[in-house]
C-alpha cells in the first residue's frame, strides 16, 4: 500500500461511521443489539431510543444500566418471550408488536423487527424498534368501522361500475342468503335484480346525481322477491388508496312492512266476505272517476244492482247461505264487465257497478251500461249451486249516466238508487235508467232494435235501384238501396236505421238479405237479353265484409239464385279499406277471381290514398254527391271533382257520380271527362218492377 493509500483508508473509514451514525439519528425509531438474557441488557442502541420511550439512550448502554424489558408491561411480556424463542428456534428474523410504558407514563405500542446476530449466534439480539401507536390506532379504528358495517342489520354492499360486487356484508348474508365469498365478483344485477329496468333507473339516477333512493324488488337465492327500501350512493374514487369509483348499497328489508300495509289497505278498502271494493274504495273511485270526466268531457255511468227478495234466503237458510249467495254473486258480476270498470259491494245485498268515463256523449255511455245491465240480469238467471242447495234469484239495476262537468258524487249514487227502486217497481228481474231523456232515448234505440229484428223476420225490407247511365243517356246498371216498409205503409231510409243495425250487430244479418235479394233480381234481368248486360251495385258494410265466412256465404248466393256473378259490384268504403287493408285486399282478391267487381263508395270523404288505390283490385271510384251538390257554385268541390275524375283516369277506373241532380252538374262532369251517372236527374230509385221497365224504355 502507498503512503497516500495509507492516509486515505482511515478518512475513508471515518466518512462511513460519520454516515452511518447520521443514518441512525434520523431513522423513525431506534436500531439496537442486545444480549439474549431475559432483559435484553443494551450493548448498542441508536439516539432514536429516547424519542421512542423518552429515556436517553445512554441509559440503557450503562453498567448497570436501564433494562429494556423493565419497560415491557408485564401482561405482553410473555407474549414477547415467547415469540423471540420461537423464531430463534426456527432460525428465522421475529416482528413483534407490545406496548411500552414510557419515561413520561404513558403507553405506546412498539412494533420490533429483529433476529439473531450473525458473529455471536443466539447470544446476542439486533433488531429495530418503531413507534406502531398511531398505525394500530387506525387499524383498530379501520376494523372497529368494519366490525360495525358487519354488525350492521341492513344488507351493504359495495359495487364497481360495471355492477361486480366488491363488498358484502353479513347483513346481506342474512338477507339475501349468499355468503360474501360466494356473492363477490358477482354481478349485482344479476344475482339481485329481476326487474332490470329498475336496476337501470336507479343506476342512471345514482351517475347523474350522486345518489338514489326508493323501493327494490330484490330475489333472495331461494327464489323468494323480498321489498327492500334501498338508498344508493356514488362513492368517489380515492388516489391516495388507489380505491376506485364504486356504489354503495344499503338495503332494509320491507316485505313485512309492505304486507302489512296491504293488509290494512285491504280491511280499509276491500269488502270481507266478497272481496270487492268497499263503499270507501267506491266514493274514491267514482270521485276520481268524475275529475278524469269534468277534464277529458267524456260520459260514464253508475249502476246499483239490488238482489231480489235477498232476505227469504237470509231468513229461512240461515246467514251461512247468503253469504254463499253473495260471494257467488259478486264473482259472476265480475264477469260482466270490461277491466277497466269496477264491482264493489255497498253491503248487504246491494252491489255497485261503476262504468268509466269513456264515451263521447251520454247516450254512448247509456249504450255501454245498457250492455253490461242485460249481462248482469242474464248472469243472474242461472241458478246458483249453495254447497247442497240450488238456489234462483233476480236482480234489480238502476242504471244513472254521468259527466263530470255537471254531476257530483252525490247526485250520481242518488240517481242510481233512484233508478234502482224504478226497476223493482216495474217488476224486478231487470233495469232502468234515471235519466228521463236518456231513458226515452234508449228505450227507442231498444224499441228500434226489436223493429229490425221483426223486420227481418217478417220480410219488411225492400230494395229499389236507382239507375246508373253513360253519356248516351243509356241505363247501364243500377245501385241497390235498401228501404224498410213498416207495417202501417211508412217507408223509412238507411239513414233511420242503419247506424242501429250496425251498432247491434244485425247489419250482418241485413246484409246478407240485401245480397240474396240483389242476386235474385240481377239473375233474373240475366235471363233477359235486354236487361242482361246491366251490372248492379251493392254496398256492404265493414262488419259484413270482414266476417270470416263472408266469401262462402256469397258462394252459397251464387249457386242458390245462378248469377252470373261478372255483373255484380260490391261498393266498399274508405274507412273500410283502411281499417283493415291486409284483409280487406285479400278478401278483394279472392272474389275478384270469382269475376265480381268492386267500386269505391263516397271517394275523398275519407282517408283517400294513392296507396291503396294503387294495390287494391278497384274498377271503379264513386264521387259522392256531397260534393256533387255544390260543384257549379263552390271551386274547392269544382277541383275535388276534378282532381277524382284525373285521377281515376291515370290509374285507369271507371269513375261515376252519384247525386247528379241538375243539367248543369251533368255538363261539368262531362267536360271533366266523367260519364256515368246516378241522380234524380234521371231517376229516383224504383222498385224492381218500374225499374226494369224504366231501363227498357231508355235502353
């Protein structure tokens, strides 16, 4: 070694002991070796020692000096011992926490890291001694906070965003009967939620603000739907942790709360015996039932149904046997009305029928409950099966329109029960209305009604035909109109009673009459050359035409009267062909096969299109007259007519005007290029016989 090698050593050694030394000083705790004798006796021990217990470390070092385990507290003494043998026996470095009692008094943990020196074996100890107070504090505040959430009765859980649970406590252990282990990882919606679209309600609330709260359906793992009122929370990401953004759930289950709620409900608004709503449940919906009319202007009606002679039963079966009576009854009254309506029981044997504000007018409302009173009066007919005994019984219906601009709860129920005692007066076993107007109304619609049936019955309707000509003033085909000659002589018009057949449902069977009538003429002008080339137009309405054996029923016309069927035309309307137009087409299709054709009645009235004018088998459109009335005087209907005529023209159909009454009107649609015609210009319609000469004289 040089001499300048010689002299660098030592200052090399000196700069290592000085940085050591200055390492030791700042460390956060104390670095010691000690001898392995029960008092772990310092030979070295660093300055930090008396920051960490607040005697100086020289204390320790002196001789004798300061024994370290002296500051031990007794009860965690052996603990230390213990674990220091233990790990020197195994060969291995020990850490170790206890607490101290330091030189001021008061206690600290300590948490020492240490092992046996390397050059003296197990005699000698060297290790590192911290202060670990203030991080067992936090960990014990951490696993308190923990111990409380586990403790804690109500289901938390914790999720990630994309809904895997990362957090679930014993609560929702309890409550939902997944273990925590079997429920992290999981999706919460899926292992939770049946309705998804709750789930996702919540979860957008819970993104856009913050936070969301209300009441969950949530399935248990054995297939149970508990209530739950759950609050949900949007936990911000912590970078400190590197924790993430999640949701925090917390759920309470409700489902007996919820029950026992309905139970109240129920025994605050259902009647016991029947089930039904109660008076209470009555005036709440028919007062609200009365607000919805006063703001919509739509018409309902209340119907009281009284039993007929309900106490005889009571009185000579005993109250067992009524009850029965009443039970069965209400579920048949059930039965009889749509499900937006309602049967509640007053009590006794008095039943309620509420009828919803639907309806336009007060008639359509009187029609609707006319419906359902001849249903509860035919429902009642049927004898009633009372466990051993048979039992018959009637019923009495008051039936009182309503509207809510005009009518309280008060005056409706009273117009009802008023009604009521009206029918049992007029005998029992059947209904009336209070309404004297509506009533008369009705009773004519009803008096109509059984005219129309005896009217088929007893052959009363007749058809006459009107004459259809071309520009040469020659008859070319005619259009059948239906008349009804009452038996005191008086002829009366569609327009008195077809809205009634339809509404009633006889239109079918009317229109099934007019075409085997109108067959039964055109067959026999088809026997005749003169007359054989006419065509005859019929209309048929929507109901008739839609009716699934509508083609085989005009089949069986066919082969019972032989027409040709070539000359006839079925007349159709806009609202039809709308209406239904997939039908209406195939329908159309099928007979046109069959060589019918088919005209369309009262064109640009309706829903006119080129839509279906274009993919329907049409031959002809029909301008209707009321346009036709004014076509000299107003332009709108001047274009309308024209615009139908060009129309017509460009897709190739026959176009034809009905109600051409003056010269003048026959001129324009000649100019426009129409040249069919059908008015009083040229004749009313005739019955077959003058109609048949009629078409002879000008053929």
């Amino acid at each position: 070694m040089s001499d300048a090698d010689a002299q660098q050593a030592p200052a090399a050694g000196n700069t290592q002991a000085l940085s050591l030394e200055l390492l030791l000083q700042n460390l956060p705790g104390a670095a010691y070796r000690c001898l392995n004798d029960g008092d772990w006796t310092m030979e070295f021990v660093s300055e930090g020692m008396e920051q960490l217990t607040g005697y100086p470390a020289a204390a320790f070092m002196a001789r004798p000096g300061l024994s370290y385990a002296s500051l031990i507290l007794p009860e965690d003494r052996p603990l230390v011992e213990r674990g220091i043998a233990l790990a020197l026996a195994e060969g291995r470095s020990f850490q170790l926490t206890y607490r101290i009692r330091c030189a001021e008094g008061h206690i600290k943990w300590v948490c020492e890291q240490g092992a046996a020196s390397p050059q003296a074996g197990m005699r000698l100890l060297e290790g590192f001694l911290s202060d670990y107070t203030r991080l067992r504090n936090a960990d014990m505040l951490v696993r308190e906070q923990a111990s409380y959430l586990q403790r804690a009765r109500d289901a938390i859980v914790a999720m990630d965003m994309n809904s895997r649970i990362t957090y679930w406590n014993n609560g929702a252990e309890r409550l939902y009967g997944w273990s925590a282990h079997e429920a992290r990882g999981k999706k919460f919606s899926e292992l939770l939620c049946e309705n998804l679209a709750a789930y996702h309600t919540a979860y957008e609330t819970t993104l856009s603000s913050g936070e969301w709260s209300g009441e969950l359906a949530h399935m248990r793992r054995d297939g149970v739907c508990i209530e739950t009122d759950t609050r949900w929370t949007l936990l911000a990401p912590d970078d400190a942790f590197g924790s993430p953004q999640k949701i925090l759930v917390i759920s309470t289950d409700i489902s007996e709360r919820k029950h026992n709620e309905a139970k109240i409900y129920r025994l605050a608004f259902f009647d016991a015996l029947t089930d039904l709503p109660n008076r209470a449940s009555l005036l709440d919906h028919l007062r609200r039932a009365l607000l919805g009319s006063a703001r919509t202007r739509k018409c309902g009606a209340l119907m009281f149904c009284d039993l007929d002679n309900f106490k005889y039963l009571n009185d000579s079966q005993g109250h067992a046997a009524g009850d029965m009576l009443l039970q069965a009854v209400a579920r048949r009254l059930e039965h009889c009305v749509r499900e937006a309506d309602m049967v509640a029981r007053l009590g006794g044997d008095e039943f309620v029928i509420l009828i919803q504000p639907l309806e336009d007018t007060r008639e359509g409302a009187a029609a609707q409950a006319e419906t359902v009173a001849a249903k509860v009066v035919a429902a009642m007919a049927a004898p009633f099966q009372l466990a051993e005994m048979t039992y018959s019984v009637s019923v009495s219906v008051g039936v009182a329109t309503m509207c809510g601009t005009v009518d309280t709860v008060e005056s409706t129920l009273r117009q009802a029960d008023a009604a009521m005692y009206q029918a049992k007066a007029c005998g029992r076993n059947t209904y009336r209305f209070h309404d004297p107007a509506v009533q008369a109304a009705w009773s004519a619609r009803a008096e109509l009604e059984n005219g129309l049936r005896r009217a088929l019955r007893d052959n009363e309707f007749v058809l006459h035909y009107q004459p259809q000509l071309d520009r040469s003033n020659r008859v070319i085909g005619a259009e059948a109109l239906l008349r009804w000659r009452l038996p005191d002589g008086k002829l009366l018009y569609p327009a008195e009673f077809i809205q009634n057949a339809e509404e009633s449902g006889l239109i079918i069977d009317i229109g099934r009459w007019v075409l085997r009538t109108a067959c039964t003429e055109l067959a026999r002008w088809q026997r005749f050359p003169d007359t054989a080339g006419l065509t005859l137009s019929v209309n048929v309405s929507a109901g008739q035409f839609t009716e699934p054996d509508f083609v085989p029923m005009l089949q069986q016309i066919f082969e019972q009267t032989g027409v040709q069927p070539s000359g006839l035309k079925l007349e159709l309307t806009e609202s039809l062909v709308v209406s239904d137009f997939t039908h209406t087409a195939h329908t159309m299709a099928t007979l046109k096969r069959r060589g019918i054709s088919f005209s369309l009645d009262d064109f640009g009235t309706g829903y006119s299109s080129l839509a279906y004018l274009r993919k329907l088998p049409l031959d002809q459109l029909k301008i209707d007259q009321s346009f036709m009335r004014d076509v000299l005087t107003d332009q709108n209907d001047a274009s309308i007519v024209r615009s139908i005529i060009a129309l017509g023209d460009s897709l190739g159909l026959q176009v034809i005007a009905e109600g051409v009454e003056t010269p003048g009107q026959r001129q324009f649609l000649s100019d426009a290029g129409c040249f069919i015609y059908q008015g009083f210009l040229y004749q009313h319609a005739l019955s077959s016989e003058h109609f048949t000469q009629y078409a002879r004289s000008v053929h």
